[in-house]
C-alpha cells in the first residue's frame, strides 16, 4: 500500500486530523495549518470519531461537536470535515478509516496527523501496525508532553523516520515525520475544566465556537 505516487512533481498529500474535538481548539488548527505547510497538503481532513476509544468519553454530542468543527472551519478554506465516522455504525477504529480514504484517494499520500501524547501509545490500537503501512504518521509535539516511547514505539521510529518533508509526497505512506511545530499548551480537557470553573478560556479556542458552548450551555 506504500506504493510510489505518480510520477508527478506537483504531487499533494491529504492530512488527517482525527479527534474527539470535544472542543475543537486553537492547538488543533494550529498543527493542522502547520502540516499543510510543511506537507503541501492539498486539504486537511478533520474526523470527529463516533465515540472516542480508550477509555475517553464525549461531553458535547456528535451534533454539537459537528457545529463546533463548522464554525471553527470556515476561515480555513482547506480543511473540511470529514463525516465518515460519525456516520459508520462501527467503533471509531482510525484503520478502518484510513482504508476507507486510501479506498477512495487511491494513491495520494495520506498523512496521518498525530500529537506526540499519542504516539506513545499507539501500539494499543486497532490493527496498530497496519496504519503505517496504509498512510504517513506525522508526529507533532504535545507541549508539556514528555513522554518516554516504549521500545515497540522506539522500534517503529527507527525504521519508518525520515527528515525529509518531500519524501512523504513520492511514496503514498510508509514514513514516519516529525514536524516543526511549536508547541501550544492548549487541550479540550483544561477548557472544559476552566467553563466548569466558570471561567471564560477566551484565545484558547475561537470566539465562533466559545460563543456556541455559552448557547448550549456546555461543559458547565
Ligand atoms: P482531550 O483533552 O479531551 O484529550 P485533546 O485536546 O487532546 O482532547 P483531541 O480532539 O483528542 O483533543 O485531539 C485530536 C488530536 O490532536 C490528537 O492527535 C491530539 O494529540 C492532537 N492535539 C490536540 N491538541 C494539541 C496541541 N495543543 N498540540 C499538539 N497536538 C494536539
């Protein structure tokens, strides 16, 4: 599935952001507008999973995760949301997802856009090993994220990791980069404790989407 892309020096990746966005927030758009740079992604698909895995679990509802991803989406031109898991009646497994693209994106390098806390622990998903093998891992750093990779982890960056950002546009998946990212220290769980403390996360997350959770009443 790691075969060589067409030989076509405009070559363009798609980027891959799953998550619970449960909020979406600033550090999301901003590693996934850092990608796009680094990647030449031609789009960025953002999947808000079903019901998140592992132990995770949702606050907000898929309809109000939806309208917060539509509202903080519409100054990005090229990110879009990608309902496919929402929709599936089946776990939220990020494998079957990427086949599902790689399905229907045939060639076209796939980069799977993962913060570095997961990293760590990516040998507990479904299917684990298959995922590089169907699209890139770009890794970005967690910001107060110092996490020790277990061998397994270790092992996989020592044969799939490659410095060079244009290498992920000649091969359609198989390699595993770490981007130039600077860290923000920003995630859904300290925003939904600061509404819960009746404090308002303002820069944390985009006015659209603070202005719907007040609506909703969420995370109080
Ligand atoms: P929670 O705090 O509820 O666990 P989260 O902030 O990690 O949520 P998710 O929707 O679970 O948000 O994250 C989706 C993806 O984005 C994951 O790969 C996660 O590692 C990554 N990510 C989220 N926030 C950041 C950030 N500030 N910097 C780098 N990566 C991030």
């Amino acid at each position: 599935m790691s075969g060589n892309t067409d030989k076509n020096s405009s070559a363009k990746s798609i980027g891959i952001l799953g998550g619970t966005f449960d909020p979406i927030h600033c550090g999301h758009l901003h590693i996934a507008q850092a990608v796009q740079q680094q990647l030449h992604c031609q789009e960025i698909r953002f999947i808000p999973c079903k019901n998140p895995l592992l132990g995770k679990k949702a606050i907000a509802n898929e309809q109000q995760r939806l309208a917060m991803l539509q509202r903080a989406l519409i100054p990005y031109p090229h990110f879009i949301i990608d309902e496919r898991e929402i929709k599936r009646s089946t776990p939220s497994y990020t494998i079957d997802t990427l086949l599902s693209l790689r399905r229907e994106f045939h060639n076209i390098p796939l980069a799977l856009i993962l913060g570095s806390d997961n990293l760590a622990y990516l040998n507990q998903w479904h299917e684990w090993t298959a995922l590089i093998q169907t699209a890139h891992l770009v890794i970005v750093p967690r910001a107060g994220c110092t996490v020790t990779y277990n061998d397994i982890i270790q092992d996989l960056i020592k044969k799939h990791q490659t410095h060079d950002p244009a290498l992920l546009l000649k091969q359609s998946a198989g390699l595993l980069f770490v981007a130039a990212v600077k860290p923000l220290a920003i995630s859904s769980t300290a925003i939904r404790e600061e509404i819960a403390h009746g404090s308002m996360p303002t820069g944390l997350l985009p006015s659209s989407v603070l202005d719907y959770i007040q609506e909703q009443k969420l995370y109080q």
